[in-house]
C-alpha cells in the first residue's frame, strides 16, 4: 500500500489563512479552525483573513496576500499553513511552492482528526476510504518521486508507465478493496436493523454540530460511560444503549452519532453512509443544539443541511438546547419547554444541561410523548415489577 503523508501532528506552531468571500458563514476570528486545529494536535500562533470577491486561479488568495503571509510566517517560525477553506490541488502545489512551506485544508485536516479518532473497524475503513478519495486527486505534489519512469518485470503498465499512474492505480485498488468490505459491514447492520424491526423497537438518534453535547445527553439517559470531552469529534464510532422509559413501560433504542460540522467533506459524508445510516433509519432525531456558542442558529442551519444531503431531514425531532449552566443568567429563557420554527414545522424544544441535569427530567418526558403519539402499539399495559422507578 501506499505511504500516504500525514499532518504534522507535534505541535507544529501553524498559521491560520481564511478568506472572506461575502459568505454569511465566514468566521472572522477562525475560531472553529483553531479547535480544528488544536484537536489535531497541531499549534496555532497566528491569524490571517482577507476579504476577495473570488478565489484567485493560481493561489486563491492572490500573490500579494501571499507575500505578506510569507514574511509573517517566516518572523513566527511557522512550520505549516492552514486554509479555512478546501484548496485544489493545483492551488495547494502553487502555493507551497510560492511559500516554502507545507499548505493544508480545512478538508484534510476534519480527514486526519477523523483518521485519529477512529476506533471500530468499520470507522476505520471509513476515514481510510475518504482519506484515499481524497488524496488521490494530490499526488503530483504530495510525492517527489513521481517524475520517474518505471517499467520493467512485474510492472503491469508495462515500460514507460510513470510513478504517478502506478501510485494512482495502487490507491484505486485499495479504495475498491474497502468499498467491497464497508458494503459487507453495512449488509450486516441493515440484518442488524431488520432484527431489531421485527422486535418492534423503537429508533431515537442523537444528531447535531460537533461538540454540542451529544455524548453527555447520551450518558446521562442510559447512564452509559461513552467517551465525551469539550473538544471536536470526541465521537466517531455509532454506540446504541437500551433507555426504557418507565411511562411506556418499554425499551427504545438510543444511539449516539458523529457530529456534523461546516464543510464537512462530501467524501466522509458518503464514507461514513454506513454509519449515518443509523439517523436515517430512526423514529425520532434528537437534535441537540449548542445554547452557549453564539454561533448556533448558523449550526442549526449545517445540521438541517446534513440531514437533508443524507436523506433524514423529514424525520420528526426534538431540539435539545443543551449547555444551560454556561449561558448567562440574562440569555436564560423564561420557559423550558417551547415550540421552535425548524424549516417551517413546528418542532418541540427543551432547555437544559446534560452536564448539571437541569431539564433532563423534562425530556424523558418528551422523550415518552414522542413514543406515545408515533407508536402507540408499543405502549404496555403491563409493567415489568420493579421497573417503575428504572426511568
């Protein structure tokens, strides 16, 4: 196989470049950038923006700007240059070779914290699938042997075949390798899915912008022990836990996703179906929303949009706003529990902390309402001894 580069990852001191295109999404202090960048282990120490009405051809930002961020990175020390925004690859060579340094993505770099963060095997071949896709695109600069000829015993090509169509034929055959065995993966949890259809269970999936809170929202339902962090993608691997809820008198199935971010790459996207997939098959979303970043409606917004690329937009949700013990007393609502316009449908939301509890109680009721309107065949009549007070 072939040895893809990675990121500098030890705390490499990285310079941050982000261009205002007019987008009302552009973060003009690159503070999501920075996260990014932190979680990948890498060391921001300084930022540029500008303003362009469009990507320069040759060096998406222009030779002018190009020059200024030269001579600054060179004054810091700087071992790396990271865009806000996804580069071509024609526009990534140029640019290093106009900077002298290493120029990564917004895209590469979601790719590699992905590739870090995996841990089931499934996740695994995912980020590996993506990682490929894309870097498949790079190999004119990511190699300095490329311009060799091979040819020769054993070389399928045959003389004359470059470096560069060996590399890319190599890749493709490990990018159809994985396709094959992330099919198999998802055969085996649409049976999976099939079984627990015939259980009639009932689906519930926590969906939202990364590091919203989902995993503590998780634990504290089913009282599971899933890895959550204030960091970005603290939560690659789909884990699904039983919740009953005792009003039902029946079990429902909870699971815990990815988290979704802006200009995630359409290549994880369709990597990860498999894994998304448990979303799209759910009864019930519960989306769960950041109250204390200032940022949040524009999250809601990348939420819905993911949801709707995936094909789970028109399953019913519950909004959680979560993070209610770090907002100020003055943002503090005046009710818990509300209505809140979610592309034109009225949605219920809830208030809370998953990290304090407050409103929790409040969603399991919500929770069993939900359960209740959609399925109401699943409601028991008999409850099993000593599990009233289980919820």
């Amino acid at each position: 196989m072939t040895n893809l580069p990675p990121l500098d990852l030890n705390q490499a001191p990285t310079l941050l470049v982000g261009v205002d295109f007019g987008l009302p999404h552009f973060d003009a202090e690159l503070q999501e950038l920075g996260l990014l960048a932190q979680t990948a282990g890498l060391n921001p120490v300084a930022r540029v923006t500008c303003k362009r009405r469009a990507p320069d051809a040759a060096l998406f930002i222009g030779s002018g700007k190009a020059d200024e961020i030269k001579m600054l990175a060179q004054q810091l020390g700087v071992q790396e240059i990271l865009f806000d925004q996804s580069l071509s690859p024609a526009q990534q060579r140029n640019l290093e070779r106009h900077l002298e340094l290493p120029v990564n993505d917004r895209t590469l770099l979601i790719l590699e914290i992905f590739g870090q963060r995996a841990r089931s095997h499934e996740g695994k071949l995912q980020v590996e699938l993506a990682r490929l896709q894309y870097l498949s695109t790079r190999l004119v600069r990511r190699w300095s042997h490329l311009e060799r000829q091979s040819g020769g015993i054993g070389m399928r090509g045959g003389p004359g075949e470059t470096q560069i169509e060996l590399d890319r034929r190599m890749i493709g055959d490990n990018i159809k390798r994985i396709k094959e065995r992330l099919s198999k993966v998802k055969r085996q949890r649409n049976t999976q899915r099939r079984q627990r259809d015939r259980r009639e269970a009932f689906n519930i999936s926590l969906v939202g912008y990364t590091n919203a809170g989902k995993s503590t929202v998780f634990n504290t339902l089913v009282k599971a022990r899933t890895y959550a962090a204030d960091q970005l993608f603290a939560t690659l691997d789909t884990t699904t836990r039983q919740l009953y809820l005792g009003d039902v008198g029946r079990m429902v199935s909870l699971s815990d996703t990815v988290g979704f971010i802006r200009d995630l790459p359409h290549g994880l996207i369709d990597a990860f179906q498999a894994t998304l997939q448990e979303a799209v098959d759910a009864d019930l979303l519960l989306h769960v929303v950041d109250f204390s970043n200032d940022n949040y409606l524009n999250q809601i917004t990348e939420v819905q949009r993911v949801l709707k690329d995936i094909g789970a937009h028109d399953i019913p949700q519950i909004l959680i706003f979560n993070k209610l013990d770090a907002v100020a007393p003055d943002r503090r609502p005046p009710v818990l529990q509300d209505s809140y316009e979610l592309d034109g449908t009225p949605t219920p939301r809830i208030f809370l902390s998953a990290q304090s509890g407050e409103g929790v109680a409040g969603l399991r009721e919500l929770l069993t309402q939900a359960v209740i309107a959609q399925r109401p065949s699943l409601v028991a009549t008999d409850f099993p001894p000593g599990h009233e007070a289980a919820f």
